[in-house]
C-alpha cells in the first residue's frame, strides 16, 4: 500500500522541472495551493522534526491539512515587503534573483518546498520581513530578542537559532532544490 501510494506520486525530471515552471509566481493558484495541501512542505519541517516521538501526530496531520489563515498580519506584511526586501539583497550581494515555483523532491516525492528565489545553480534565497523588526531595524530587533532566527552570544556575536523553525525551512529548501 505504502509503496503503491510512493509509486503514484513519483514524479520524473521532467515534471518536477514542469510544475516549478508553471508555479511561478502562482502562488495562489489552484495547483500550487493543492500541491501544498497534499505534501509536506519546508515550511512546515521544523514543527515536524522537533516533534516529540509520544506527540500524537493526529492535531499535526490535521493542522498541516486544514489550515486556515493563522496570523494573518504577520503574513501580509511579510508579503507586502517582499519584493523590496529581493531587490535590496539582488543589489547588496550583487546577484540576480529569479523567481521560482513549487519544487519537488527527486528522492521523497511528498516533499516540497517553494523558495522566495534562486540564484545560479546552487543559491536558494527565502525572504523573512519580521513584523516585529519593521519600526525598529535588525539590530535593535536581535537586541531586543523581538527576531529569534537571530541569536547573539556572551560577546555579542551574531549567529543563527538552529532550533528555529526558519532554520529548518531553509534547509529543507536547500535539500529539496538540489
């Protein structure tokens, strides 16, 4: 059953490379939102990875299948400043950013992800606008613990939560993109 089910959501080459093309910018189309609700996506890693083993997966499956709109103001500013946050990081690095799709893993075909943008062969780019940093700037959000992607340690050096959930989402990009 298991590997019947493997089998059918198998996906070539070619058709992983024809969906992220046609998920382009479509990101409220019907097919990418479908592709979204049947898979499991790197947004969603970090709760799955730091599940407990006595957690029951029941109130998960349920949530990653039946969402609705959770913190929607967060969300739509992160979607307002977007492309401006893309702009400022393709000028800063000097790199060209393309937009993309919804990508699928070449090995575990329910594993999908959908960065913010690419870059050559081997850069993926994932946006975060933090509401919580938006009057106030990075640094002073890292200070004031408002930003927890970000940690500083006992002499003030900046490095990255590899607990946080973003931590996971971007390496799950990472994998699935390759």
């Amino acid at each position: 059953m298991k590997s019947n089910f493997l089998e059918s959501i198998q996906k070539s080459q070619e058709q992983r490379h024809e969906i992220e093309q046609k998920t382009i910018l479509q990101s409220s189309s019907g097919e990418w939102l479908e592709l979204r609700r049947t898979m499991l996506t790197a947004s969603n890693f970090g709760k799955i990875c730091k599940m407990r083993p006595e957690t029951s997966c029941a109130n998960t499956v349920k949530q990653l299948l039946y969402k609705g709109s959770v913190q929607a103001e967060p969300l739509q500013h992160g979607k307002e400043h977007e492309q401006m946050a893309l702009a400022q990081l393709s000028k800063q690095e000097g790199i060209d950013i393309k937009p993309c799709g919804f990508f699928i893993d070449s090995e575990v075909p329910y594993l999908g992800a959908t960065p913010d943008g690419i870059s050559g062969e081997d850069v993926v780019v994932e946006v975060k606008c933090p509401i919580t940093a938006y009057r106030i700037g990075l640094e002073e959000a890292i200070k004031e613990k408002k930003v927890n992607f970000w940690v500083t340690d006992k002499d003030g050096n900046l490095g990255i939560n590899l607990s946080h959930n973003w931590y996971y989402q971007i390496q799950g990009q990472l994998h699935v993109t390759k």
